[in-house]
C-alpha cells in the first residue's frame, strides 16, 4: 500500500496536479449553478472524474512534446525554466512512461464520456468529442499561439455547459455567462506561466500568445484584460439573474493587482517574501533548492486567485437559498 501511494503521488508530481484545484473549483461553480437548477448531483460527479483525468492527460502529453522539442538543440535546455519537463530530464521517469499515463487517463476520461452516453444520449458524443481534440491537441495549439484559445473552450463554455447539461440535460446563457467570468481567471493562470516561461518556450520555438506579442511588457496588459471581462461577466451575471451577490468576486481585485505586480517583478534569481495572504505555496524549501522558487511562488499567487475568484462565486450562488 505504501508503495502504491508513493506512485500515486509520484504520478501526480509528473502531471502538475497542483493546478487541480482549479479545474476542481471550475466544476464546483458549475456543479452548484446545477443543484441550484435541480440537476443530478451524480452525473455531475461522474463528469469531474472525466474532466479531472483529461485534465492530468494534457498535462502530460504537454510534458511529453516539449521534452521532445527541448532534446533537440541544447540552446533550448538552456534558456529553458529548470522545472520544465524536471520529472524526464532528472531520470525519475521515462518519456514513453509519459506516453502510456496520459493514455491510461485518456480511457478513463474516455469511459466516462461512454457511461454519461448511454445515460443520456447522442448530445455527450459531441461535448466529450471537442473535450478529446483540446486534450489531444493541447500542446500543438501552443505551438502557434493557440494554448489560450484551447484553455477558453476547455475550460469555459464547453465544461460548464457540459456539466450543467449532464446534470440539467439543458443549456444555459446564465451558465455561458459565468463560465466566461470564470475561465477567465483560468487562463489570467496560463498566461502568467507562459510570461513566466518568456524565455523557454521562444528559444523551443513555441507561439504562445506571449510569445506572439514578443515583448514582456506589452503582454502584461493582456493579462489585465483578462482579470477586467471577469469582473464584467459578474456585473452581466448579477443583473441577468438578479442575484447581486454576485458581485462579492470583485472583493479578490486587490489579489489580482498583487498577481499583476508579482507577474511584472519576475526575475529568475529573485526570492519573494512569503506573507500570510499568499498562502497556499507548497513545497517552498523544494523550491528553493531547486532554484525555481519565484517562478511558482508567482504561479501559485495566480491560482490562488482563481481559487479565491470561484469561492466567493460559490458563496454568492448558494446566498439567495441559504437567506430565504
């Protein structure tokens, strides 16, 4: 048993579960706009489970095309973030074992699209077929600046409408709405990791969305317009359902201009000052051996927002049932 959970936690090591939370905390929005429509709670289990597995596949098969492209010219190991592609290049693990993980995942997200199938009908091929395409083509997307159009789809409208027509067998503009409030705090993470990993992913020959702008600076205001259609998807959610407890998200702004200045200050050899208010930061001593700890301490500042984002979200859902 001990042995199985030291894999289990090595496997979750290779495929960057720390960014689970938010893929968690994404559905549980979802989940509750649900239950608010008198959805079924176990289809909307059944379909975390799938879209939680998906999510460790792309990870993976992300990790395991970018070792490809990182072998080839020792210039990109070079100028390429010493967390990337760690697990491979430290020998913990082999790139073919990478392989047949993320394939492993890809059945059992797989199978759980065929169970929500039979259950409910021909409308789960679809959802489960762009779910496969973003999962399968994730990293190519990257390569020509298309990662953050891949992570809108995935994990806005094609995830909330998923979950909330699996549990419904509907769809929604109120939900449309809100997936775009909340996946755009989503990607407000991606797009600090690739202005974090600049450097790497130019010299690998990547187009993300940073890369394409090609200056650090200029591409920090996108991440400002991000954070802002967030803000303003609350405000059309609030008065579309006219529940203005949603717009208790706005209490994170003073995180997200933390976010912002942390993101504009990055230097690779530089040590943030951890405070009370930037936790949760695992693993810091780790970090900090490895010299990658202001690379995730400014990572984990914009998860931690996108967390805090969908918390007080559930909060302003759940308000109107628990006041009546």
């Amino acid at each position: 048993m001990k042995k199985f959970f030291e894999r289990f936690l090595f496997w979750c090591d290779c495929s960057r579960a720390f960014a689970l939370p938010m893929t968690v905390m994404s559905w549980v929005v979802a989940f509750l706009w649900g239950i608010k429509n008198s959805g079924d709670i176990f289809n909307g289990i059944l379909a975390l489970v799938g879209i939680i597995f998906a999510h460790l596949a792309t990870n993976l098969l992300d990790d395991y095309f970018d070792y490809k492209i990182l072998i080839k010219d020792e210039s990109y190991l070079k100028s390429a973030q010493k967390c990337k592609c760690a697990h491979i290049f430290e020998g913990r693990v082999e790139p073919v074992e990478i392989l047949k993980m993320a394939f492993f995942f890809c059945l059992i997200a797989a199978l759980i699209g065929l169970i929500l199938t039979v259950k409910l009908g021909i409308t789960i091929v679809g959802l489960a077929f762009v779910g496969a395409l973003v999962t399968l083509l994730y990293q190519k997307c990257s390569l020509v600046g298309l990662s953050e159009v891949a992570v809108f789809v995935a994990y806005g409208p094609l995830m909330f409408e998923g979950v909330y027509y699996v549990m419904t067998g509907d769809f929604s503009l109120e939900v449309f709405y809100l997936s775009l409030a909340v996946v755009m705090f989503t990607l407000g993470f991606l797009y600090v990791h690739t202005i974090l990993d600049y450097e790497g992913d130019m010299t690998s020959h990547k187009k993300t969305l940073c890369c394409r702008i090609g200056d650090v600076g200029k591409a920090l205001r996108l991440l400002i317009a991000f954070y802002v259609v967030g803000y303003l998807m609350c405000v059309m959610l609030a008065f579309r359902s006219n529940n203005f407890y949603l717009l208790l998200p706005f209490l994170t702004i003073p995180v997200a201009v933390e976010t912002y200045r942390h993101t504009k200050a990055f230097q690779k050899d530089a040590i943030p000052v951890v405070r009370w208010w930037n936790l949760p930061f695992e693993n810091q001593e780790y970090f900090k051996s490895e010299g990658s700890f202001s690379f995730y301490f400014t990572l984990f500042q914009a998860r931690n927002l996108m967390m805090e984002f969908c918390i007080l979200m559930c909060i302003a859902i759940l308000l109107p049932a628990v006041l009546q």
